[in-house]
C-alpha cells in the first residue's frame, strides 16, 4: 500500500489560478505562487489530501512550451517560493506531483536556440526529432522539426536520444532535491516513447519511495502503460467520457459497461488498474457545464469517489462553477479565482458541501480504495455496486431519475444494518441478507455497514457529523443538494489552447468479441420486484436496451473502418430489440 493508493487528489493549472498574464516577458519574478498558500487548508477541508499542480515551469505562453525546467516561471515567483509551497503542503499532510512536460519544449529552450544559432554545428541538433536543415517553417528558422499537436511552437524531443534521456532523468532529480515533490504527471504520456517512460520510472523509483508517475493518455488499453516497468497510472479518459454522457443520455450501461471492462483491464483484481479518474480539468469543459441536468451533479460525484481509481477535483469545481470550451481558447476552462469570494463554501454551497463531504467518506472507507468491485444492479436510470475489503461491504447506489427509486440489494459480511454516509438514514439487514433502500431523485447514497461506523452515529446524533461521513436526520436537511444556479460565463479568450480530446461517438477500443455484458439482460427478480411498476419505468428501460445496443455495433464499426453518415443513420433508425441483436452477432 502506498500513499497514492488513498489519495483524492486537487488539480491545480497555476497560471490560469493566480490570473497570470498569458504572455512571459521574463521580467523580475512577481510571487503569485504564495498567493495560493491559504488554498492549501482549503484543499485539505474539503477532503483532499493530494495536490497535482502545473504546469509551473519558465514557458513562454500557457506552460507547456517549455523555456527552462529548472526555474519557477517568473509569472508565478522563484524556486524559493515553490519549495515553501510543497513544504507547507506536507505540513498540512498534503502530497505534492507536477506537471512534466517531457515530450517537447519551446522555442526558447537553450537546446532549441543553439541550433538556431548554430544549425548544423550544434551539439543539440540530434536532441530533436526530424530536424531537417532544408525546410523553413512559419518562423523563417531555415529549417524545419517535428512538433506536437501541429504547433511549431512545441518542438518534439528525440526520446531515443541517450543524452535527452539523460537530461530530462536529471530534472527529476533536481526537482526532489530542490522541492521535495511526490511524484510527476506526463504530459501526452501516450506519444511518449516506452523505452523512455521506462528511464523515467527506473529515476522514480530511484529518488523517493513511493514516488509516483502519472501519465496523460486518452485512448487504448491503458495496461500498456500501467504496469511495472513504465507508469503507475494514466488518466482515465474512458469514465471521464461515460460519467457525463451516462446521465445526459440517462445511460447507466455506458457507465456500467466501461467500469466493467477497465476493471478487467486489471484482471479483476482490487490491485489491478489504480486509474486516475476526473470528472474534468485544464482541457475539458467544465462538469457543471457539461451536464444537462444540473442535479446529477450529485450522482456523478457520488461515482467518482467511489468508483475503482483515485478521485481528482479540478479547482474551483468544487464551487459548481461553469466553464465552457472556445474555439481557439481554454482560458474559461483556467480562470483566475480569489479563495475569498467562497469563503464559507464547505457551508454555504450545496456543491462545495458535498464535495467535502465525499472527500470524508473516502478518506475514512478503506473499501472504497482497496475494495473489490461487485455490479449489484443495473437499469438505464439506476445503478448499484458494492466494495468489498476485509469482510466489510460497502455498497453505492445512484439514481439519475426524477423520481425516486426503491432498491433491493444483497449485501455480505453479515452487518446487522447499514448506514447512509450522507443522509444518516439507517436501514437493517433482512433475514435474507438484502437490505431495502429508497435512493432519491437525481441523488445517490453511500451505504456503510453499521457495525463499521463509529459509535457516535447514533440516533442522538445531532449536530456533528460522524467521522465516517454519516449525518444525523436534523444534518442531512444541511447536507441535500440543491443545484445552484449557473454563473455568469466566462467571455472568451483569443489565446492558441490545445483541443479537448474527442470522445463523443465511443468509450474507447472495442475487443475482438462483444462481452455478454454488452448486450443488455433484463434485471434480476429481487430488483424487479422493488421498481417502479409503472409503464414510464417500461418505456425508459427499453429505450436504454436500444441504445446500448446501437452504441455497441457502432463501436465495432468504428473500429472496423470509417462509419458514413449513412451507415450511422441505418443503425440509429433501427430500433428493433432482436435485429440489433442479430445484427451484433454477425460481427463474431
């Protein structure tokens, strides 16, 4: 067990936090840094006990055009006032990874400006992939490079070269000797070489124990990267994806579907995959934002904390702020905030509330970060799991619903009662081992097992919550969500941003064969017998058992070649249970 293993993680972008000007005049430093010292005890309240901070080195523009790795950009202070920032962190019981941007630098890296000056004579014209002294480019260099995403702005390191291997494995050890940090996140992980990540993880294991390497990679079977001998986790881009679209598309097979098949990435072990799971950050629009119903900002939290991986909130989202992505621009996506403005936030926002309870709950849950994974049940608009650990279950349900819902769960371990973590609602084990739980509209709840919770969630428990995250009846009117109402959006920006990954038409690669779970069983008796017997119920779960069914033959034929408008049309018209059904087998 290591310490990234119970982390809840806050994401912090510096320059877009303190209002940083966009540009780097390499003026005198101006500390803005420390301006997020008072952040650091709010990061702790809300149950966070891991900051990933960055970019934060000297760039030019957004940070990730890098001018030199071994100094704090001068927009946000000076190496002095990094180390005290992690110094004050691991005060407050707070691990501290950065951002590492290893697979390009910027024009104005000291490797990069030697080969302007001296072209084919320099002794760093190998540190560059496809530097060809023939070509021009856009900046009239008199020659032309390999760069990343399309920006000439973003020159592509030659990872095979021993000497860049070298350089950047000195970083790393200049940034634990200098800042003490925990651990690196790797920017574009997924177009990094492996034999490089490789490198890079032998200098991690090296430095600190417990060092951890994070990296950035969107598509694929995230066990290419995860594994020993490269990175300890990836983002994890597949839920990102479902956790939104499962409830705007009042969808939880997609959820369901993709937990199942990342947790057997890890061969269905509770150690396998320790994914970092977000809901958003520096390139996707805010969850806020992104919802159709603002309410399920409730239930998708609920899953984030409790779902396989390691939680991650993205700053200010905590708040239920807005952001949405521009054309060109991701500056609404990184806005200056001032801690002031929300205060009293952890009492007064429902969101802010929430989250902090969340974060509670899952520090003080063993299960919830070492527990297996047990579907319980599962409907288009319903969805229930248990995490198992040590003999004590803890199980998750959520409802994406406008009504509530009555839910009939077996559990284990053999509890007399259990308890809701956020409401404090007490419901006792029936003979059969199953308990009867009514989930409310849009909500959700986390069930702990009596004997595990602590002595004081009592039912004279009225003022404080317990340290399990329980509340008493008189708390859990405080503790209800309430949607706040959207903030005045952010104008946009004209500064050059990288686009947000897309992931609209598919959760990720689709294997050779579609998994039985894929096509959609009716639920079983026990939950049968406690829904709603009503012909809206009926309607709603039929059309998930389409849709889920349609989603899957278009997964397959996106991964069989370029889908046309028409052949998208041909499967979307059909509507029919056993057609698509056939039609999925024909794939075999």
């Amino acid at each position: 067990m290591a310490w990234y293993d119970e982390a809840v993680f806050y994401h912090i972008y510096p320059l877009g936090l303190t209002g940083a000007p966009k540009q780097n005049s390499y003026a005198e430093p101006e500390h803005r840094l420390n301006t997020l010292i008072p952040w650091i005890s709010h990061i702790k309240e809300i149950g966070c006990n891991a900051i990933y901070i960055g970019p934060l080195f000297e760039s030019v523009g957004h940070g990730y055009e890098t001018t030199d790795y071994k100094k704090l950009d001068s927009r946000l202070g000076t190496n002095e006032d990094l180390a005290d920032f992690t110094a004050q962190c691991h005060a407050q019981g707070i691990k501290v990874i950065l951002d590492g941007v290893f697979n390009h630098t910027g024009r104005d890296f000291f490797a990069f400006k030697d080969i302007q000056q001296n072209r084919e004579n320099s002794p760093y014209k190998d540190w560059y992939c496809n530097v060809n002294f023939w070509g021009n480019n856009e900046y009239n260099d008199g020659f032309s490079y390999e760069n990343w995403g399309g920006y000439n702005l973003l020159v592509k390191l030659n990872q095979h070269n021993p000497a860049v291997q070298n350089y950047i494995c000195d970083v790393i050890r200049f940034w634990v000797s200098e800042f003490d940090i925990d651990g690196i996140r790797l920017d574009a992980a997924d177009v990094l070489d492996f034999e490089y990540m490789k490198a890079l993880r032998q200098t991690a294991n090296q430095v600190k124990p417990d060092f951890w390497l994070m990296g950035e990679v969107i598509h694929g079977d995230y066990n290419r990267w995860v594994n020993e001998g490269t990175l300890h986790s990836v983002t994890n881009y597949h839920l990102h994806k479902a956790l939104y679209s499962g409830h705007n598309d009042h969808n939880y097979f997609e959820i369901a579907h993709t937990v199942k098949r990342l947790y057997g990435m890890g061969g269905n072990r509770p150690d396998g995959l320790k994914l970092y799971n977000f809901v958003d950050n520096h390139d996707v629009e805010r969850i806020y934002t992104k919802l159709n119903k603002k309410a399920h900002f409730v239930p998708v939290h609920i899953l984030l904390y409790t779902l396989p991986g390691i939680p991650s909130i993205y700053y200010g989202s905590e708040f239920g702020i807005e952001g949405k992505k521009e054309p060109f621009s991701d500056d609404s996506l990184r806005p200056a905030l001032s801690l002031s403005d929300f205060g009293d936030a952890v009492k007064e926002n429902p969101c802010t509330r929430l989250t902090a309870a969340l974060g509670k709950i899952r520090q003080d849950t063993p299960a919830l970060s070492y527990g297996d994974y047990q579907e319980l049940l599962l409907t288009n608009r319903q969805y229930a799991f248990s995490r198992n650990y040590q003999g004590t279950c803890t199980i998750v349900t959520v409802n994406n619903d406008d009504s509530d819902f009555i839910m009939t769960l077996h559990t284990e371990g053999g509890a007399p009662a259990y308890i809701g973590a956020l409401s404090g609602e007490k419901v006792p084990v029936r003979e059969d081992g199953c308990i009867a739980v009514n989930i409310k509209a849009n909500s959700g709840e986390i069930w702990l097992p009596l004997s595990e919770a602590p002595a004081d969630c009592t039912e004279d428990c009225k003022e404080e919550p317990c340290s399990a995250g329980a509340v008493s009846e008189d708390c859990a009117e405080e503790t209800a969500f309430t949607a706040p109402q959207p903030e005045t959006e952010p104008a946009a920006m004209d500064h050059p941003a990288v686009q947000e990954p897309s992931l609209e038409k598919s959760t990720g690669e689709i294997p050779e064969e579609i998994p039985d779970s894929f096509v959609i069983e009716e639920p079983a008796p026990e939950a049968s017998a406690s829904k709603h017997q009503d012909s809206s119920y009926d309607e709603a779960f039929e059309k998930g058992r389409i849709t889920g069914l349609q989603e899957a033959i278009l997964a397959i034929m996106e991964k069989n070649g370029p889908v046309t408008d028409q052949m998208h049309r041909d499967v979307i018209n059909n509507i029919y249970h056993d057609s698509l059904i056939n039609w999925i087998k024909s794939f075999r």
